[in-house]
C-alpha cells in the first residue's frame, strides 16, 4: 500500500484499523525513511485521513458499503466528479477484482492527464479521499515551475496510456535524475529549510505509531521490517547526514530491544543517481532493484510457500 506522505501513523492505521483480520500479511515491509518518523512536523497526511468521513465511519464501527443505498450518478455527473466516479466502481462490484481494478486504473488516468507535475497528482489523489482538505504540497526540494519542463513531458506522455498505470494504482516514473539539469529548474533546498525535517524529533505520535504496530505484530505473529530507503549524496547535505544518522541509531536500538527487523539501505548508492527521479525518491529502476535486492536479503522471513 504505496500512500503519498504517508507517515508510521498512516501505515499503523492501515494495519490496525483499516485492515480486517482475514487480510492481515505473514510480513510486513515497511519501505520509508526518517521523515516518516519525524513526530516534530505537522502530519498533513493523516490528517487529511481522520478528517475524511469514511474515517468518522472507522471510528464509530459503521464503515460499510451497501451498494444498494447508493444512488447511480449521471454520466455527466461522472465524468465531472472524481467522488461521483467511485461511487460508479462501488455499483460494479459485482464484477472480478481485476476488472474492478482495471475500471479504476482508467479513471485515474483519464482524470490525471492533466495534473503534469507529481506534487499535483498528489494533489488529485488527496482530494478524492478529502475533497474538503487543504491542498498542499510535500517536496520541499522542489520549486514550483509554470513551464512545462522535460521531466513534466515525460510523465504526463506516460500518463496518457491506461497500460502506464499498473492495476493496483502504481505509477511508474522513467525520469532518470541528472543534478546538472534538474538544479538548473528546481531550488536546491539546505536540510536546513526542509520541511520534512522541521522540529526535528524521534518522540512523539509517530514513535508511539511505530511502537504500537510493533507490539500489535508480536500479537499476530506478523514479521515487522522496516527498510530504510536509498537516498543521494545530492541530498545528503551535513544537515540531513546528521538528521539520519540519528534515526539510524535511534532504530538500531528500537530494534535490539523490541524484535523490530531493520534493514538500513540509505547509503546503498548514493552516486547511482539513473536508479532515481530526484534527489531522494527513486524511479522505476531504483524500485525494481531495491525490491530485487530485498528478496534475496538473508535477514527478512520471506514466508515459504508449501
């Protein structure tokens, strides 16, 4: 479950409140890095979540779908309202999963060919699940630009294809990172002015997260890992260095006293700039090959199929 922004409290919501019991996993990779833990700034993400009205739903133990109480939307209703949209896929549950999935791959699509610029999908996909929540943006290394730039042509070119969009959703991005072009279109943040690490804190509502959903996975017998992802030297300023080698230690100990399974790749190759799209988020090649790198990992309990 790929959620943009999503903090140790978003994914602790997914596994222990959203999931039923029959869909639990044998093993659970967490796949994040500092800025999930980082208690100190404001956790837009989840907040956008607890104020949605399926998460009041959650909360009082009515979040159901009858899709006999659901009113069918005009065609022009539709093709204009993304919520509208959903609800259509709810009327066609009956149909197999994989053509649910296939359905909502193509509204995705169609709905976000225009949205150039991966802060503004962000923004499309957060006001589907809260049309009420404030518009923000999360990439503090980035600057907002007006002009398409070439970057900008590539994802939404590949956007425009219903095949671009796998059927769980993901979106897999070619954008090759070159520092020598991509500072010359987008600021260069210190660690200093970064957002992501603002009031810079491992206690707080993120660590209790993170504590809960170990303690709830001893219960289930649930295999916890949490990999620390790669990021660049373009990135790693002495800030940010700094930043990370606190967390590093922080889950080194957290591990050593709890069972927590960690597995820190940050600095597996922080000059092999082609495995990423910016300075701190890889592309499709970086994804393939860290998931390749992970399966072959002798420290994770990949459950054995009998």
């Amino acid at each position: 479950f790929g959620v943009n922004g999503a903090t140790l409290q978003v994914v602790d919501s997914i596994v222990r409140r959203i999931l039923p019991p029959q869909q639990l996993p044998k093993l659970l990779v967490l796949a994040d890095g500092a800025r999930a833990l980082n208690s100190g700034r404001p956790d837009l993400t989840f907040s956008a979540i607890t104020s949605s009205e399926g998460y009041r739903q959650l909360a009082r133990g009515s979040f159901l779908i009858r899709t006999n109480q659901l009113d069918s939307p005009t065609p022009k209703e539709s093709a204009k309202n993304p919520i509208s949209s959903a609800t259509e896929l709810v009327h066609n549950l009956e149909q197999s999963q994989a053509q649910v999935q296939q359905l909502l791959s193509q509204k995705l699509v169609d709905s976000s060919a225009t949205y150039k610029k991966r802060d503004q999908l962000k923004g499309f996909l957060r006001s589907i699940a809260n049309p009420s929540a404030p518009v923000a943006t999360d990439s503090p290394h980035t600057a907002t630009q007006d002009k398409p730039t070439t970057e900008d042509a590539q994802l939404t070119a590949g956007s425009k294809a219903p095949s671009d969009f796998q059927p769980n959703g993901f979106l897999p991005i070619d954008i090759r990172f070159n520092p020598d072009t991509y500072f010359q279109k987008h600021a260069k943040v210190s660690g200093y002015y970064d957002s992501d690490y603002q009031d810079f804190k491992l206690t707080g509502e993120q660590t209790v997260a993170l504590k809960n959903l170990i303690e709830f996975s001893k219960v289930r017998n649930i295999n916890l890992v949490f990999v620390n992802m790669p990021l660049t030297v373009d990135y790693l300023d002495p800030v940010r260095t700094g930043y990370e080698q606190e967390f590093r230690q922080y889950m080194e100990q957290l591990a050593s006293q709890t069972g927590l399974i960690f597995r820190d790749n940050s600095l597996l190759w922080p000059q092999a700039r082609e495995s990423f799209s910016d300075p701190s988020h890889l592309n499709r090649y970086g994804a393939v090959a860290v998931s390749k790198r992970l399966a072959q990992d002798p420290m994770i309990p990949w459950p054995v199929k009998k």
